[in-house]
C-alpha cells in the first residue's frame, strides 16, 4: 500500500511539473510561430523576432536621446559633414524611408562606433583614424546600418525573453530538488545560455553585419576592398588587447579580415554595379 501511495505521490508530482512546463512553454512557442517568420535581407537567415518593429524603433528613439544626453558631440564640423554624406549614400541605397536616418559625430576617442533601431547611427572621433578615407567610414557606417536594416537588436531582446522562458521552466522543473542540486542546475544553465547562446548569436550579428555591410557600401559607390584593410588596421592598432573570441561579442578583427576577404568578390560585383562610384572617397 505504501508503494503504491509514493508511486502515486510521485506520478503527482511529475504531472505537476509537465503542467507547469506546458504552461510556460506553450505561450512561448505560440508568439514564435505567429511573430517570429521573418529572413534578414541579403543573407536570408531565418530570425525569431518577438518584438514588434514600431516598439523596437520606439525604445530605439528613445535609447538615442538619452545616449546623446550624456556624450559630448563633435566640434569638428568636417567629420559631421563626412559622417553625414556617407551616411546618406549607404542609407539611399537601403531604401527603408520609413527610417528618420540620423548620422552623429561623438567627441570620444574611443575607436567605437554603434547603432539603434529605426536609424540612429553614432560615430566616435577615436576610430576616424583608423578609417583614413570616406570608404574606410563607409565600413563602419553601413556595419552599423547593417545591424538596423536586419534588425539585430530586435533579435538580440528576442533571444532573452526565450532565455527568460527557459530559466522559468529551468525553475519549475528544479521546484521539487534540493538547494544544492537547484543551484548546480542554474548555474549549468547560465554558462550553457551565455557561452553556448548569448555570444555565439552576438558573434554571427557581427558576422553577417559586415558581410551586408560590405554589399551596401559597394552598392552605395565605395570600394569594398577597403573593408578588409580597415579590419586589418583596426587588428593593429589594438594589438593583443583583444578578448579571446570564445568569450566576446565579437568575432576576432582578423576573423573578420579573413571573412570579408572571402566575401569580397560578390561584393566587387556590386560595385562594378553601382551607379556612381567614389572609390575611397575624401581623405579623413
């Protein structure tokens, strides 16, 4: 009699946390299935995208302004005037004029640059060197204008709202365990999301920006050779400061400098294309 009541206490149990599991899971495998059909343009790699592209652009707008509350924007009217013009030509090119495209110079050395949903791209002072020309920014720009058009940011919230439904699940199905064996369970969890998930997904980001990247600035007129030259400068210039990739956001520079170079004919093909052509444009 006993074994059969635990049988049964134990059968509660395990129907107890499958119930719970359907209960998180099949809302999250609903809005997959009706939000998250879309392929980015030109690569064509399938997205889950959970947020809507209006709120994306919304929080986007709003990032932007706050960002540009606290930096300092450049004295330098020439670097605004190129960061502009270059800006325009990729952005011409893309044709998203639902897009309110702003292009803005930092007063930072910082060798950065970044960019938010809906159009908001932000150079700093610090990586126009590395540059040296117009084409040498038009890498950084339409990177940066990559990462909008495909939506990026959109895909990265995605991925952590999914992390945030599998560390509930991760919850429910650890409900009944020790605190030992519960912590042993998220911290596996944790590791295999960050290492195994989160940078991977980071690093294709990267990956697949510079190779839209370098399609646009072609498109747009600039000689896309120059891509990999910027990537092996910038390797340069930062020397053996660089997290190992394994760790990082970002792929290698030379990892990326090797990429692009096996990109570069498709790219060159585009460029033969374009309707007008600048090369690598004004010096920096």
């Amino acid at each position: 009699m006993s074994k059969l009541r635990w049988k049964m206490d134990e059968s509660r149990t395990e129907l107890r946390v499958i119930l719970r599991l359907v209960a998180v899971w099949v809302p999250l495998a609903a809005c997959l299935f009706f939000f998250g059909c879309r392929s980015t343009p030109m690569s064509g790699r399938k997205q889950v995208l959970l947020v809507p592209e209006q709120q994306e652009i919304l929080m986007g707008s709003q990032a932007y302004a706050e960002v540009l509350s606290k930096e300092t924007r450049t004295a330098n009217a020439r670097y605004e005037e190129l960061v502009r013009r270059v800006g325009q030509r990729i952005a011409e090119v893309v044709n998203r004029p639902d897009y309110d495209w702003e292009f803005t110079v930092v007063q930072s050395e910082q060798m950065n640059a970044f960019a938010l949903p809906g159009g908001k791209v932000c150079v700093y002072e610090g990586i126009l060197p590395i540059c040296q020309d117009e084409a040498g920014l038009a890498v950084v720009m339409s990177h940066e204008v990559a990462h909008v058009i495909a939506r990026h940011g959109s895909e990265r919230m995605s991925h952590e709202l999914i992390a945030q439904g599998a560390g509930k699940a991760l919850d429910i199905f650890t409900d009944e365990m020790s605190e030992e064996e519960q912590a042993v369970w998220k911290k596996a969890y944790g590791l295999g999301s960050q290492y195994g998930v989160i940078l991977p997904y980071s690093r294709k980001h990267e990956s697949e920006a510079d190779i839209i990247g370098m399609q646009l600035m072609a498109e747009a007129g600039y000689d896309p050779s120059v891509a990999v030259e910027f990537w092996e400068r910038f390797a340069a210039a930062k020397g053996n400061q660089q997290t190992p990739e394994w760790l990082s956001t970002h792929p290698s520079d030379m990892t990326r400098a090797v990429a692009l170079r096996e990109e570069l004919p498709k790219a060159l093909n585009v460029y033969k294309q374009a309707k007008l052509k600048w090369g690598t444009g004004e010096r920096l």
